[in-house]
C-alpha cells in the first residue's frame, strides 16, 4: 500500500498518526472544496443564463444571490422524505450516494499545486498521487452510472426505470470516446500518474502552449474529451434522463427532499471534476507563468503555491464558463442523434487519433521526418473514415431487416 504512495512526500518515512490526520485534513478540505465549487457554479450559471437572456437572476439571498444555492439546499434538507411503498428500501436509500461518490473519488487524483507544508510534513496539494490515476479516473466514470440505474430500478415504477436505462445507455455509449479521449494524452506523457502528466506539462515560457501543453498534440482528444464528459454528466444538450412526454423526473421522479438534492449535487459536482480532469490533461493543470518573476522568488509561497492554484482556478472556471454556454445555447438532441453522435462519429475518430498518435510516436522513436510522418497518418486517417462513412447507413435508405 505505501508503495502505491510513495511519489507524495508525506509517505516517504512510513505512516503514523500524523500522517493520518494530514490524509484526513486533505480529505475535508478536497470535499469542502467540492461542495463550495458546487455551490458557486450553480449561482453562477443562473446569473450567466440571465445575463446571456437578459434577465437578473439570483438576487435576494446574499450579496447579488451567491447565497441561493445554499439556500435551497437548506431547504431540500428539511423537506419530507418520502420512499414508495414498491421501492427497495435499501438500494433506494444508498443509489444517491452511489452517484456522489465516484465525482469526489476523481477530484482526489487531481493536483492542484505543488507542496505545501502541514503539520510540519511536507505533501502535494492532492488527496493522492496514485501511479494509475488516469485508470482511476476511467474506474470511477464508469461507476457512477450504478448509482443512476440503482435509482431508477430500485423506485419500484416504470418511469423511474426509463429514466434510468435512457441515462445509463448514454454513460455506456460514451465512456468509449471518453477513455479514448484520454489515451491520446497518456500516451504522449508515458506515464498514469497525474502528478507526471502535469510535470511534463510544466511552464517554460509562452511556447508552453505549443510545446509542452498537451492541448494542441491532442487537439482532437480534447474536443472528444469534452463531448463525452459533457453527454457522461447528462448535461445539456445530452439531458435525456428526463422527457417531455412523461412529464416527470426521470430516475429522480421518486426522490424527495435531501436525497433528492444529493443526485443534482452529484451532477454538478461531475462537471467540476471533469473540467478539472480536462485542466490536469491538457491544458497544463496548475502550470502557467510565475508573478512578478523579477522580485519575487519563484521558490517562495506566492509563486511555488498561490499562484499555481490560482492557475487551476482559472482554467477549470474557464471550462465551467464553456459549459454554461453550452447549456445556454443548444437545444436538446433527438435520443437518435446522441446515439449517432457517440457510436458513428465519435468512437471512431478517437480510434483513428489514437492510432495517429501512436504513428507519430514510433516516427518520433525511429527519427522519422515529423512532417512526412504526420501529412501521412492524417491522411490515411481521413481515407479510413470515409470508407467507414460511406459504409454506415444514410437517412431515408432502406435497411434490409434480418428476420
């Protein structure tokens, strides 16, 4: 165990009681961070939304409405409980924690900075820097669509359940181009830790953002990334959990009160995690140009530790931003086009990036001509994806059914 932990500081002389209480201090801290960031995004994307539809939004609970998150939730919190008499007591009770846990579970393999010092111990600003974070990350994704189907069946009603098979098929379909997503930049950093992703990222000038960010190497991966994170958190235009036609909630149609809060909290928890996931992939995580270089001293606690999460911050609020906008301005998909989306466009252009990918690190390895090498596997890409095209069924043709 302390050797799946040994690359943070804190475990390099054993585990004792103080290195316990630090683990749990950067626990509480990750969660209280969490659940703030929740709390902010929600009052910011009504504000956002009004602003971009030329309303006002949240403005009586607190300075400008920040409080109306918290405010409603408090009142969630006393609102009646109710279970149906056809649901599965145990599995009803436990489906909304199923959904929050993964969300939390992937913020805690994401470095927001560098060291700093509790206790009198030196750690990482990270819950933990596991050697598999990246295969963590894809562990957990792929959890959280338990707590959704658990949701649905165990409400004991038919509503609830196609709901929660809409969600769960959507999680599934996308989870391919997700993970695929991520593998252009894995194999580019050689490495699953996410602490290495971000040292190989680190800032040296603005050639950075050519060079050593992994945004533009995996430019296709990041737009794959984003597409699948965006349709895994049921985040319009990919909220299909709920449908006009039934005129319910979806999974959550049976849910009252705090239980209820907790699956939408999970929800918009996933969406800061994976904008996280996405600063700590591709856009540098913490990495970006120090303060006043020239009077302050890079190794002091402005520049080693401030400044670093402030990067962070923004980065992930910039992602967040994106978002809303999203949210504020598509309509919702047709269930067939998300389908086609996922399985016809984005599987196969992330397979095909991979291998591209995978082309240029052999010539990179074998000191091919970088031009050559790279005109040569997009072009063969390109040709494989309109074969794969003409191959696929347009509109309006007929398909031979199999009886």
């Amino acid at each position: 165990m302390i050797g799946l932990l040994a690359a943070d500081p804190l475990f390099q002389d054993g585990i004792d009681w103080t290195v316990i209480a630090v683990v749990a201090v950067k626990v509480l801290v990750a969660f209280v961070i969490l659940l703030v960031s929740v709390m902010l995004y929600i009052w910011g994307m009504r504000k956002w939304i009004a602003d971009m539809q030329n309303r006002i939004g949240p403005s009586n609970a607190g300075p400008a409405g920040v409080l109306q998150t918290l405010a409603d939730g408090i009142k969630l919190f006393f609102k009646e409980q109710s279970i149906p008499d056809s649901a599965d007591r145990p599995i009803f009770r436990l489906a909304p924690y199923l959904s929050i846990l993964p969300a939390f579970l992937m913020f805690c393999v994401i470095p927001i900075g560098g060291t700093v010092s509790i206790f009198g111990r030196e750690t990482y600003l990270q819950v933990v820097d596991l050697p598999i974070g990246a295969m963590f990350i894809l562990a957990c994704s792929g959890v959280a669509v338990y707590g959704v189907m658990l949701a649905g069946w165990a409400s004991g009603s038919k509503y609830p359940l196609l709901g929660a098979v809409r969600a769960s098929a959507q999680v599934l379909s996308y989870e391919a181009a997700f993970g695929l997503g991520m593998l252009a930049v894995l194999m580019r950093a050689g490495t699953l830790s996410t602490r290495e992703i971000v040292n190989q990222q680190a800032w040296d000038g603005p050639v950075s953002l050519l060079q050593d960010w992994f945004l533009l190497p995996a430019f296709l991966g990041f737009g794959i990334f984003i597409i699948a994170a965006i349709a895994e958190t049921n985040h319009p235009p990919f909220d299909f959990v709920e449908a006009e036609q039934e005129l319910v909630g979806g999974f959550v149609t049976e849910y009252t009160g705090i239980r209820f809060a907790i699956f939408f909290l999970a929800e918009f928890m996933n969406i800061i995690t994976m904008s996280a996931v996405a600063t700590t992939l591709f856009l540098g995580g913490p990495s970006g140009p120090a303060l006043w270089p020239d009077r302050l001293s890079s190794d002091g606690w402005i520049n080693a530790t401030l400044v670093p999460m402030l990067w962070f911050v923004a980065k992930v609020l910039g992602l967040t931003f994106c978002t809303v906008w999203i949210r504020a301005s598509l309509p919702r998909m047709r269930y067939d086009q998300l389908m086609a989306l996922g399985w016809k466009w984005l599987i196969e252009l992330a397979v095909l990036f991979v291998l591209v990918t995978a082309a240029l690190e052999v010539g990179n390895e074998l000191d091919w001509n970088p031009a050559a090498t790279a005109v040569g596997s997009f072009a063969l890409a390109a040709v494989a994806y309109g074969i794969l095209y003409l191959c696929m069924p347009k509109p309006g043709e007929s398909v031979e059914e199999f009886r």
